[in-house]
C-alpha cells in the first residue's frame, strides 16, 4: 500500500461529516452510546452538547412484571445522564428540539427536575415531556400508596414550578390528588398540549372538571372518577377514555369544538349503564370514533338515526372492538344507519376473556346475560351512498358473519372493498387456545365458497380480500 492510500485509509470520514448528518446518526443511539462518542475523536467531544433530540429515561417499567428495581439506583442513573448532557450545554448555542425525561417520583427526582428547569430557563426547548412512575405498578398500588405517590407531586411541583411550566407532554400514573391540586397542575403547566393520567383520581368515584387552553389529546386510563366533564379545551382533538367503575355515563363534554377523535373502550361489568351515544356525546360531532368492549357486555344502546343525526353527522370512520364471539352483529348496523357520511366501518371479533373463572367472574360482577342482552335492533331496509370499506377482524365462515355481510352489502350501495382477517394471534397471558372448528377460509377454494356465498358476481366494483 502507498503512502497515499495509507493516509486515506487512516482519514475518518465519518468524522468529517457535516453536522447534521452527524448529529442525526448519534441522535439514534441511547443515552449511554451518544455521551460514548465524545471520546472517539477531539470532532465528537462537542456532539453531546449539540444534540436536539434528548431522551432520558428509567430502567425497564414493564407493568406485567412487578417492579423490583431499586428506585434510588434508578433515579441516580437519570440524575448522572441529565447532568452529563444538559449541564454541559451551559454555553451551548444549540436548540434542544425535543426533551423527553422518564423517571420515578420519589429519590433525586426533586435534583433532576432542577437541572431541567435549569436548563428550559438558559435555552430554548421546543417539546418538553416527562413521564413520571411510582415505584409499584398497577396492580400493587393500594389508595394509601396512591395518595402518598400524589403527595410527593405536589410537593415535586411546588419545588420546581419552572420544570412544569415549558412541558408539553406530561404522563402520571396511579396518583391520588386533591381536585385543586389537579387544577393546579393544570395551570402550572400552561403549554400542555398531551396529558396522560393512569390510574388517577380525586378521590374515589369523585368528580373532575378539566380546563385547559392549548391541550390537544387527552388520555385517562383505568379511571375511579364518578364523572369527567370536559368543561373548556379548545384546542382538544384527540380523547382516550377507559376502564370506568362509574354507574352512570362517566364523560360529559362541554365545549370541545376541535374535537374529532375519540375512542373508548370498558369491560362492561352488570352494574354498567348502557350508554346511549346521542346523550353521552353531547354536542361533540367527531369523524373518527372507536369503541371497545373487552369481549364482554355491549355497553351502547342501540338508537334511532334521527336521535344520532348531531353526533355522527361528520363521522367517517368507526372501529367496533373485541366484540364477544358469542354475539349477534346486527346491533352494530344502527351505527351505519344513523351516520350517514361513515366511509369504513371496521368490526373486531374476539372471544379471549380476561376473567375465565366463573366465581371470580361473578365477584366482579360480570354479566350472566349474553353479552348483547341489552343491544338489540330490528334490522330494516336503508340506503348508505358513501361507505366504502367494510373490515371484519376475526371472520369466521359461518352463517351469522356472512348474513351480517350480506346486510351490508345490500344497504351500502357503494361499498368497493370487504377485508375478512384471521383472528389475530392471542397474547400469553390470555386463556383462548384456538378451537378445532376454526372456520377462518384458507384455501382457494373455502374462499370462492364464501365469494359464492356472499354473491359478489353482481357488484363488479367490489372486491373481497382476504389479507394475510
């Protein structure tokens, strides 16, 4: 080799990449990785305090499996990762683009927050998020626990107010509050456009009243609250709302104008109210609507298409899912007939059941009905002009899936695609093993049975799909 090709050989071409293509290399790797690569070369050592993507975040956090880790040990990683890659941003010119801090209340967090806040004072930061633990999960949190954990938020709040006031994402879990302690939050946190709350409340079967000016998704998982009013957010685009232990409807909504996604989903249990969606929506008219029902009690009441006129005048797109194998689908046909600008209708049918054991299904308070007792409908003759896609999740060929096909095929007019899928592949967790009478059509010619069966031949513009 000649002395040229030696100096070449030995040239680092990476390092001599422009910054940007530079940093969105490093930008890829983890926290650990990315402060690694200031010791590579004299070029890297200015990387760490260059990067506009900063993600530090906790150990494993896997709610199945209890969290054994040492909280302290846990946190003082966090704290040693913050210092090392925003203290050294001091006389940095570089604009942090995303912060993303994911830690456990409780040891040091208090230290880490004041290196954030530090840090959201001398430079500008465009999306600041935290998502904040609790040492025990879910399932092992008790109400003193979660009152505790809420305890140590208010006082983390009050400590570091200016942590608070630049994010815009914000996750909690399993917190007990008092309501003006959540209303705090709430205006401390001005800039708030995401806020999730799992397993959170004010007190069992308590009331919350939200307002915010700039929040656009909402997120409130496995809720105790008696009621959530959605009193005043503007700018509100996107609800998630699940798993509620309300008697009556859990949700109100005041004045959401911007409102256009919503799903909701619950384990309905006896004692659950059958919701009718013309009240329980009020005045919002949404476009894309998604509702589950964990293979149990069909928790909507089915209604006239004059009564569901307001609230699915705009809607185009709807997802049924887990409904229970057990159940008729004709129910499901009040929510084409009464939105009549709906697109794609996409039906989801499980009959893996989180409870399997009768006796602790009856202390629960399941239902020994059938699982759609309360949702019936009388099918009718009606024209739909605009639904163009129909899904089914789990199609069998069996008589009730392919009259309910046939159903509405003959109202949608329109419709140019059918999509039957196989039953997706259960989790481990979950008690199903497939049946032997699995009937999902494989072969070529099962699937021309079930197009003979649905007499496509007619309908030249539609097409039935059977995807993999």
């Amino acid at each position: 080799m000649g002395e040229a090709d030696e100096r070449a050989w030995q040239h680092d071409w990476l390092s001599n990449l422009p910054d940007d293509l530079l940093l969105n290399i490093v930008e890829r790797l983890d926290v650990a990785d990315a402060m690694r690569t200031s010791i590579l070369a004299r070029r890297w050592k200015q990387i760490p305090a260059m990067l506009s993507k900063i993600l530090i975040m906790v150990g494993s956090t896997d709610d199945v499996q209890e969290r054994s880790c040492d909280v302290a040990r846990a946190n003082a990683t966090v704290l040693g990762a913050t210092r090392s890659l925003l203290e050294s941003r001091i006389a940095s010119p570089y604009t942090i683009h995303r912060l993303c801090m994911q830690f456990f209340l409780g040891n040091k967090y208090k230290k880490i927050a004041r290196i954030v806040a530090k840090t959201i004072r001398n430079h500008k930061v465009g999306f600041a998020e935290f998502t904040m633990l609790t040492e025990k999960a879910y399932a092992r949190s008790s109400p003193a626990d979660r009152f505790a954990y809420g305890r140590q938020l208010k006082k983390f709040i009050l400590t570091c107010p200016n942590a608070f006031t630049c994010l815009t994402r914000l996750k909690l879990e399993n917190l007990r509050l008092l309501e003006p302690d959540l209303a705090c939050i709430l205006l401390v946190c001005r800039r708030l456009e995401f806020l999730r709350l799992d397993n959170c409340d004010v007190g069992h079967r308590s009331l919350l009243a939200v307002e915010h000016p700039r929040l656009r998704e909402l997120e409130i998982v496995r809720s105790e609250f008696e009621r959530v009013d959605l009193n005043f957010l503007p700018e509100l685009t996107t609800l998630t709302f699940s798993f509620w232990l309300s008697l009556h409807d859990p949700l109100s909504f005041g004045y959401v104008p911007l409102l256009h996604t919503v799903s909701i989903s619950n384990t309905g249990r006896s004692f659950h109210k059958m919701l009718k969606l013309s009240e329980f929506l009020g005045k919002a008219t949404i476009s894309n609507l998604h509702l589950g029902f964990e293979s149990e009690k069909i928790w909507v009441k089915p209604e006239d298409p004059r009564e569901l006129s307001q609230v699915f005048s705009k809607l185009r797109l709807v997802n049924l899912a887990a409904i229970s194998d057990e159940c008729n689908l004709t129910w499901t046909l009040f929510v084409l007939q009464g939105a009549p600008s709906l697109e794609e209708l996409c039906i989801r049918v499980c009959d893996c059941l989180g409870v399997w054991d009768e006796e602790q299904r009856r202390k629960l308070g399941y239902s020994k009905e059938r699982k759609d007792a309360g949702a019936k409908w009388e099918t009718c003759d009606f024209k739909h002009h605009k639904l163009a896609v129909l899904r089914i999740c789990g199609f069998q060929s069996e008589v009730k899936f392919l009259d309910y096909i046939t159903t509405v095929m003959k109202a949608a007019v329109n419709l140019k695609d059918i999509y039957l899928h196989e039953k997706p592949a259960c989790e481990e967790k979950c008690a199903y093993r497939r049946q032997q009478g699995d009937r999902f059509p494989r072969s070529t010619k099962q699937r021309m049975l079930v197009w003979n069966s649905l007499d496509v031949h007619p309908r030249s513009l539609l097409t039935v799909h059977f995807p993999f």
